[in-house]
C-alpha cells in the first residue's frame, strides 16, 4: 500500500496522543467526584485513532502502527530517565521536581506498557473481527464494542500490575470500574466524530479494509 499524507498524520496523532498521556498521567484530577488521572483527556483518543486505523486501513497496518508506538514511548522513557541520571548544572535547581514528576517508577512502566500492548492489540483484533461478521455494517457497533473490549483489558492490567498490594482490592476494583466507564463513555460521544473522520477516509483514501484470511498474530509486524 502506498503510504499517503492522511495515513502518516493519523499515526502522527496516534503516537502523539500515546506519549502525551504517559506524560501527563502523574497527575490526578477530580471529574464527578471521581479521581482520575488527567491522561484521561487524551488517551481515549488513541484507541478511538485505533478504531480509524483498522477499519480503514485494516489490522497489519494498524499493528505496524501499534508496535511503532511502543518503540516511540520506549525511546521517550529512555531519554526521559537518562537525562535524569544525568548531573544537574548548578543552575538547574528542579531535580528533585523534575524526578518527582518524569521518573516514573519501573512497576508504573512495566504496567504501562503491558497495559498498552494487550489492549491496543484487543481493540484492534475484536474490531477487525467484528467488520468481517458484520460485513461491514454498523460501524458504531465494533468502535464501541472494541473499545469496551480493549480498554476494559487494559484497565485491568494498568491498575492491577500498578496498585496491587499497594490497595485494598475493593478500592482496585471500584478504581477500575469507573475508569473503565469513564473511558467508554468518552467512545461513545466520540462515535460521530469517528463516522465523519473514517467516511472521510475511506472516500478520500479510496480504501475499505477487510481482513480477509489475515494473520492476526500481533508479534508478526512484517
């Protein structure tokens, strides 16, 4: 497939929205009465540009894509904590701040990561099922469904790999619930927005991705 402008800005703002949020992800917010992490904002969007990804360009491009985002936050992690061990100059007197807020420990990065594979890789794969059974239709269907599917997985892992033992597991799993929610809630509204950008799209791409006989191993990138 020949790459074009609009598929390189969709993994642009796919990966952008990956960082972003395991940036921003140190700081916890109230919405509701619901302490959440303010990566809320933004890392919805990253599996709502899933959904986009697979149903227009199909499920080995949008793994190509998921697999680059995991080596583009591998390469921000790194960087992030080797200029952290570096020595501060005299004049630089945030250390303390500055490792508070980018060093994240290796539990909340192992977590992470596993949390981003599995759901990323689910997402994707129950959507590209679901186009196939529905032959297309009802495209709201398996963008919500997947969603469910994928950022339900990816809760569970986030939070259990980060906070068990550290929490009671009544207060894990309430944690888990109303992010889960929270993040489902952000798909559906979503919902029109992801006709009009995937309709777009597809007309402008003139691609209709069905993964017909695909190999849907997520190790196999080539």
């Amino acid at each position: 497939m020949t790459v074009s402008h609009r598929f390189v800005v969709v993994v642009a703002l796919f990966i952008t929205c990956l960082i972003t949020a395991n940036i921003i992800v140190v700081k916890q917010i109230s919405i509701g009465g619901i302490i959440l992490p303010a990566a809320i904002i933004i890392f919805p969007l990253s599996y709502i540009i899933g959904d986009i990804l697979t149903e227009v360009y199909g499920y080995q491009q949008a793994r190509r894509v998921i697999w680059l985002g995991f080596l583009c936050n591998l390469v921000v992690v790194l960087a992030i904590w080797v200029s952290g061990k570096l020595p501060s100059a005299s004049v630089f007197e945030a250390q303390t701040a500055y490792e508070r807020i980018l060093g994240n420990t290796p539990r909340f990065l192992v977590a992470s990561f596993l949390a981003y594979l599995v759901g990323e890789f689910t997402n994707s794969f129950v959507l590209a099922r679901m186009k196939m059974l529905t032959k297309g239709r009802w495209l709201w269907t398996r963008t919500i469904g997947s969603t469910l599917m994928g950022q339900g997985i990816d809760t569970v892992v986030f939070l259990t790999i980060a906070f068990l033992g550290v929490l009671p597991l009544s207060v894990l799993g309430i944690m888990i619930l109303s992010h889960w929610l929270v993040k489902s809630v952000y798909e559906v509204i979503a919902t029109p927005l992801t006709y009009v950008v995937v309709g777009y799209l597809k007309r402008k791409e003139g691609i209709d991705a069905y993964d017909y006989g695909i190999d849907f191993n997520p190790l196999k990138v080539i």
